[in-house]
C-alpha cells in the first residue's frame, strides 16, 4: 500500500477531528496542491541531468528538496515520465518520451514559482527543430524530499 502525503495527512485529520467529512475534505485539498506542482517552493540547486544510454538520451532533473524532518535528499526525476513532445512544443503527459525527440535541454530561469527548461525539439520527422520552454514547477511537486509528476516518483542519489 502506497502512502502518499495526502494520504498521511487525511488519516491524521480523522483523528485529530474525528471526522471522516473532516478528513476527506483536507485530503481532497492536499491532492489538489500536490496535483499543481509547486516543487521550487521547498526545492534548490535545481540542474539538468543527461544520460547518454546506447538506446538514448535521457534528461533529469536534479534537485535538493526539503524533506518532512528538516533534512535535504538530493532526488532525480527522469522527465520523460512526465512529458511529451507535440510537435515542437513540449506538454505535460504521462510517459511522453519528449527526449526521443528533444535535446540540448537546459535550466533558464527559477524563482519560487518557476523552474523554466528550454529544450530543441522536432516538430515533426525531417523538419527544423524548434526552441521550446516549459515550466518544470506546473508538474512537478516535493513530497517527503522526492521530486513527483503525477504517480511517478524520483529517486535519491
């Protein structure tokens, strides 16, 4: 059984209110914010990760993250389990494999709100490729000291 910090938090809830309405309601309101990203708020040293494999090249993102004890983890995302490449403009999408298709990835802009990547990326077979950015934090989020999008999970290293 997988125990989110949602989850933890709804069960806690129900304790401290003895309600079940009570739980369900700030359970709903922690999925929704971890469901936004937000990861820049209690992450650093935000850097881009490539890994060159004889089937590919793979980007991550690297980031120090606050875990729910004070600590920091230094934690890897690998983002082609969180986007896609839709000709020529990267998106959100489960398992997109945008790094099929993309390249010379880099950090260009992070504040408290914004983790901002620009990559190169082909519109289509045989055309131009074109610079696109995204905002890594929409997507992203920290919990426990372990970058998320959506059910995938970054590791420690």
């Amino acid at each position: 059984m997988k125990f989110t910090a949602a989850s933890l938090t709804a069960i806690v809830a129900f304790f401290a209110t003895g309600s079940v309405a009570n739980a369900a309601a700030i359970d709903n309101q922690a999925q929704d914010m971890a469901a936004q990203g937000g990861f820049a708020k209690s992450c650093k040293d935000f850097a881009i990760h490539v890994r060159e494999l004889s089937h590919g090249t793979y980007f991550d993102i690297d980031a120090k993250c606050a875990t729910l004890n004070d600590r920091e983890l230094n934690t890897r995302l690998q983002l082609s389990l969180c986007l896609a490449n839709d000709a020529g403009v990267m998106k959100w999408s489960k398992r997109g494999k945008f790094d099929k298709s993309c390249n010379d990835c880099t950090i260009k802009h992070v504040s408290k709100k914004e983790v901002k990547m620009g990559c190169w990326c082909d519109p289509v077979v045989g055309k131009t490729s074109r610079y696109t950015e995204i905002n890594l934090n929409d997507g992203i989020r920290n919990e426990g000291g372990y970058t998320w999008c959506g059910d995938e999970i970054g590791t420690a290293w």
